[in-house]
C-alpha cells in the first residue's frame, strides 16, 4: 500500500501493510484506553494541529508530543448529520481550554497565524493568553476554514453553504461562484481544493474550474475529508466507511481500508503524531513511541523501511510549502 495511507492509517490500523487481496479494518480495539489523551462531554468533530511555528518554532522539542498546540471543536451529531456546536478548544501540556464558546472550525497560515470560525464570524487566536479576538467584518455562521497555502487565501463555508475567499492584507470576502453547496473543504499541497455538496457527491476545485471525482459511490450516505498528512500529496475521503484515495484529475482509487469504528474527526497532518477522535475522546498515536517501544513488530519494520523520509520530515519541521 501506498506511504502515504499507512502513514496515515497504520497508527490506527496496527497492522502490516495488506496486500491487494487483504484489508485492513479498523474496529473498536484501535482505540485503546491508554491512547485517549482528551475526554469531553460531547463528540469531537473537528481536529486542527497547525504545521506554522505555533508548533515548529526553534526554542520547541519536535519530539515531545505534549507540547503540540491542538485545536478541537465539541459538538452534538444531529441525526441528520449536522452539529450542535458546543465550543472550540485549545489543548497543550495535557489540558484542554475553551476558547470560543461559539466556535465552529479552525485553520491556520504562516508564522503563528490561526483562524477560527464562530456563528458569528471569524476570530484570530492570541496564543499568549490563549483567548481569540474578533477578525474583519464578517458576521455570517462560518463552518468550515481552509487557507490555500500557495497564494495565501482563506476560505471559509457558511452555515448556509456558501464558499468565500479572503486575503490576509485587504480582508475582503469574495465569493466563491463556480463551487456549489459545498459542506466541507480541504486542500492538497498543490493549492487544490476537494469538497462535497449535499449529495456528498465530490468534486475538485483549481481556482478556475470545477470537476466532479468519479469511481465513487454513486449515491454514498456518508463522507468525511481527510487532511493530507505533510509531505503527501494524495488526498483521501472515506465515504460509506471505505477510503479512498482522491485524485487532483478527477480520478479516485478504492483502498483496502474499512472502517467498522469510524472517527469523528481526522488529524494525521504530522505524520509522527496523529490524533483521532471516537466517542467523545481524542486519540494521541505517538508514531516514534511505538518505534522506539517496540510494541508493533508491524509497525516498526514499516517505519524502518520508511525511515529515510521521516527523518527528512523532521529535520525539515514545516513543509516548504508553508
């Protein structure tokens, strides 16, 4: 299987990596106790840990998980799929604080910057005191945030499915015309964003024109994104419990990964540390822990056959692209 879905999956999976004919099933036992490093009192349906110098600065240990800033976002899970948002988060150093009663999603851009989204617009964090302060002029419900990290563009999806688009400097909101209903967005680090509408029909989106993704389910009842881990390139969605790997060309690829115990939220973006959410907990997998443990005989022969672009994962930190 591809580098980029095991780096992925394999924290969750604790299996070697399957041949054509085997899969991989990801059950209620990937979740172990000892891996929960975050209980709240509602689900956790969104995960952001920023890939800026919030957490890649120079005076920072790149292999002390704890001191990862994480942001997260508790809600209800409607019936119909929908949130009954109960807060964004902070988490650090094992603790966790509310930072925005009314937050909804976050992003982040470059240096120390993070974006959140609220009923009632966008904020900016102010990570001294760790409190977020109102930004620009938007008071619509915001969703879902994602920065288009080649040209500095910040996207946000209000709650009424309208996509807009925003600079840093000038800090007016455009809206995004060609894409249409969209629930959620995510992009690759080639500046290609990936959305699904209402049907949770899937497309692509250059900047310039809009292409569906075909080879998917043609009427799926449910699909989550998943951020593409730093390095990759691939993008992945699971739709009706199987992954699937997301092509820029339209294109997608059915993978040998089925979840039976599905997350409620993704954050494999740093490769060596992954966090998952599952009834109402967060899941640290501490990817050099496991190595240097010993405790996966699987896990760590892929690790070692795959040890050359880790270490250039972190020597380099953040990816170039930031």
């Amino acid at each position: 299987m591809k580098f980029a879905i095991l780096t992925a999956l394999v924290a969750l999976a604790a299996a070697a990596p399957p041949s054509t004919n085997e899969q991989i099933i990801v059950t209620k036992k990937f979740y172990p106790d000892s891996y929960a490093v975050y209980t709240g009192h509602h689900d956790i349906v969104d995960i952001l840990v920023p890939l800026n110098q919030i957490n890649y600065s120079d005076d920072i240990n790149e292999d002390t998980a704890t001191k990862l800033t994480v942001f997260f976002v508790e809600a209800d899970i409607k019936d119909d799929g929908t949130y009954d948002y109960k807060g964004l988060y902070v988490f650090k150093n094992g603790i966790a604080k509310k930072v925005l009663e009314n937050g909804q999603c976050s992003t982040y851009a470059k240096d120390k910057i993070i974006y959140f989204g609220a009923s009632d617009g966008i904020y900016k964090y102010n990570e001294q005191d760790q409190t977020a302060t109102k930004y620009g002029t938007v008071s619509e419900s915001v969703i879902r945030m994602a920065v288009d990290t080649e040209n500095a563009h910040v996207y946000y999806l209000t709650s009424d499915y309208v996509l807009y688009k925003f600079d840093e400097g000038e800090k007016v909101a455009t809206k995004v015309e060609a894409v249409k209903d969209a629930r959620d967005i995510v992009f690759d680090f080639d500046g290609t964003m990936y959305f699904y509408d209402g049907n949770h029909q899937v497309y692509t989106y250059n900047g310039e024109r809009v292409l569906k993704i075909e080879g998917l389910p043609a009427h799926p009842a449910k699909v989550a994104l998943v951020r593409v881990p730093v390095l990759m390139n691939e993008m992945y969605a699971v739709v009706d419990g199987w992954l699937y790997e997301l092509r820029a060309d339209g294109t997608s690829e059915k993978e040998p990964v089925k979840f039976q115990a599905q997350p409620t939220a993704y954050a494999p973006d740093a490769i060596l540390y992954q966090y998952y959410a599952y009834k109402q907990k967060i899941y640290l997998y501490n990817l050099i822990n496991l190595f240097a443990e010993n405790s996966i005989d699987e896990l760590n022969e892929f690790l070692n056959d795959n040890q050359e672009q880790i270490n250039t994962y972190k020597n380099t930190k953040v990816s170039s692209r930031l």
